[in-house]
C-alpha cells in the first residue's frame, strides 16, 4: 500500500484538470485530493460529478493569487504536493487582457511557490518527500519551421518521432529548446515556467516542470477549436478557420495527458523539465475536416454534408506557424507513451460530446455557473 498524501491539484475544476483530480481520487484512495479551484468561466464542477461524494476528495474555492488563504490551507491540511495546473489559457483572450494572464498565471504561481516554500521550510522534514509540480505549455518555446529534409515532401516520418508519426518540418521542441514565447498567454506561462525552476535553484525546493502539447477530450470549455466545431457542426454554425488553416499543432488525448502527469508526479526527478506530446501533427484545415466527416457520419448526415460550413477569417495576431513535441525522453526515462492514435481519439471525443448534449448546452448557455455559483453561496 502506498504511503498517505495530501495533494493540493490547482485548477482541478478545468479541462485537463478535471482529469488528473478523477484519476487521483480513483487511483489513490488513500491520498487525500484536494481540488482547488477558484470557479472563473472555464472552470466546471459538473466535470467532476462523478467523485464529488468520494471520501478522499475536497473540492476548495479558492484564487491563487490569495497568498494567506493559500498557505492557511497548506498548514491545515498538512499538504506535501502540488499539481499546478489553474491558469489563463486561450491565446485569443491574452491578446485582448494580457493583464490578466500576467496576475492569475505569473503572480498567482508566485504566490503558490512562496506559501509552498515557507510552509515546508518550517517542518522538522523541510522538503523531503514534498514536490512542486507545474504544468505548462509548448507554446513557451515560440514557433517551429515548416521545412523538411531535400526532396522529401509533407507529411513524413522523421527519426526524432515515435513509428509511423505525421511530420511537417525536420524540427522539435525538446526540452533543452530556448524559450520564445509570442503570444501574452505564452509569456505569462514562460515567465511562471521560470519561476518555479528558480524556487528549485535559489531555495532547493523539488519542483518540476512539463511542457505539453494540444490536448483535446471530454469536457475541454467550448471556446476551444474541437468542441467549438463538433458543436457548431451539431448547429449548422460556421466554422472559422484563421487564415488558411495551414498552421499545425501536435494533439494530445486528454486522458494520456494525465497518465503522464500521474507517472511524472511519482517517479519524475526533481529539477527535470519533460515534454509531453502526442506525436500527433495535424494542420488545422485537415483536422477540421476529420471532425466534419466525423461528426456527419455518427449525426447520419451525408458525407461532406458540413463542409460548406468553413468560414476562412481574418488570421490571429502573431499565430505561430507549428509546434511539435519530441517526448522521447519521457518516453526513454520513464517508459510513457500515448495510448491513441488521433483517428481513434477524435472518435471518442466527437462521441462524448454528442451524447453529452446537456453538458454542452448548460455550458454554451451559462447555466452550469448560475448552478455552482448557488450552490456556494448558500453553504
């Protein structure tokens, strides 16, 4: 039996989030998880409806930024890990509010390495057997070329990918890659990035930090590019497509995303920096196609039925051209890899969404804060 914790996992309300507090509460009944969310529009506690009533969960309202309420629950609880994953996180919304994304993602982490430091600081143990874990994005590390080897056309595979991997340039992100953030929300990541190694530096606190990729699943907030268009294509909506849809992302299933953060959390080193990706590279325009024969064909609508849906808009302010994770040393040290191919995964998640109409609806239409926000208010 494994050794009782008590972690605290930030932002366990959101997409990814609401993952990682599911698989801890089911995985590790005897850790006490606590999911600290402060409830912003994008976090939803009906993603978490499933183990809310579990004997070793706590669900905590809370900003990250309050750096005395923070600590207060660190004593009180007696917490020796964190899982950071609260954060401004749409590109969009940063470019319009980068103030914002500098307080809750830059300030807000600040505030939690502060409290965590002085907390395990005045125990007999200090940090052994504690950990600092922040969750970050590949977005840090700026934009990749799309180029490719002499006389090879893309897509094609490259000796730096998992067998059979779709590439668009001969260039990855590893972990060594120098930072050249583009965006507000990727300089506010960048810069907390920075903060949580200096902790380690400075103080010797046991922090690590991963860099992920595009991740997409179950109860991802609609604002984002895939359940934004599986709903859209539900409502005969258009589908907008910055540009001409040729910038590519690396996509990363949801629930591997958490498997990995599961893995890192006990068995990575302290210090280290890991990329997690799904070695997964798609343009835009081709995904969006997927989804459309996809969501088409589970709706029993003829094939190409949601094509004429593609609206081509005006392309977003400095939108990097590729991103692509290498994840072979998470791969190599720790022995993760992803579980889905993103045919298999888009089919999940176009079936999740579909048969979960009421999720998205409640969502798209504000009722699912009118209940929460209730249901605090009157405890």
């Amino acid at each position: 039996m494994m050794a009782k914790r008590n972690i605290i996992i930030t932002g366990g309300a959101g997409f990814i989030g609401s993952h990682v507090v599911r698989l801890f509460v089911n995985k590790y009944p005897e850790y006490k998880i606590i999911n600290l969310d402060k409830l912003t529009y994008a976090g939803n506690l009906a993603n978490l409806k499933d183990v809310e009533n579990k004997p070793n969960y706590q669900f905590v309202r809370m900003d990250i930024c309050d750096f005395e309420a923070f600590y207060d629950l660190m004593q009180r609880e007696k917490i020796d890990g964190i899982i950071h994953l609260a954060a401004e996180s749409h590109v969009d919304r940063s470019i319009k509010d980068p103030f914002t994304f500098a307080k809750t993602n830059v300030m807000g982490t600040l505030s939690l390495l502060q409290a965590a430091k002085l907390y395990w600081e005045s125990l007999p143990e200090k940090y052994e057997g504690k950990r600092f874990y922040h969750i970050s994005t590949d977005e840090v590390y700026g934009a990749l070329k799309m180029n490719h080897p002499e006389g090879v056309e893309p897509p094609f595979k490259t000796v730096a990918s998992s067998e059979g991997h779709k590439a668009y340039g001969d260039e990855f992100f590893y972990e060594t890659t120098k930072y050249n953030p583009h965006s507000p929300y990727s300089a506010s990541k960048a810069s907390s990035d920075h903060f949580v190694r200096a902790f380690h530096d400075t103080y010797g606190m046991p922090t690590i930090v991963t860099n992920c990729s595009n991740n997409y699943g179950p109860y991802q907030f609609p604002e984002k590019l895939i359940p934004l268009f599986i709903n859209n294509i539900r409502h005969r909506k258009p589908l907008p497509v910055y540009g001409k849809g040729e910038n590519v992302r690396d996509w990363l299933y949801v629930e591997d995303h958490a498997r990995a953060i599961d893995l890192i959390f006990h068995e990575g080193k302290v210090a280290e920096t890991y990329n997690i990706g799904g070695f997964n590279e798609w343009k835009n325009i081709d995904l969006i196609q997927v989804m459309i024969k996809t969501v088409d064909r589970i709706l029993g609508n003829p094939e190409g039925h949601s094509l004429d849906l593609i609206t081509y808009v005006t392309d977003r302010l400095g939108h990097d051209a590729r991103y692509a994770i290498d994840s072979t040393k998470l791969q190599q040290e720790l022995g993760w890899e992803p579980s889905l191919q993103f045919e298999e995964g888009i089919e999940k998640t176009v079936r999740w969404y579909l048969d979960n109409q009421e999720w998205m609806d409640n969502v798209t239409s504000g009722d699912y804060m009118t209940y929460y926000e209730q249901m605090y208010d009157n405890r």
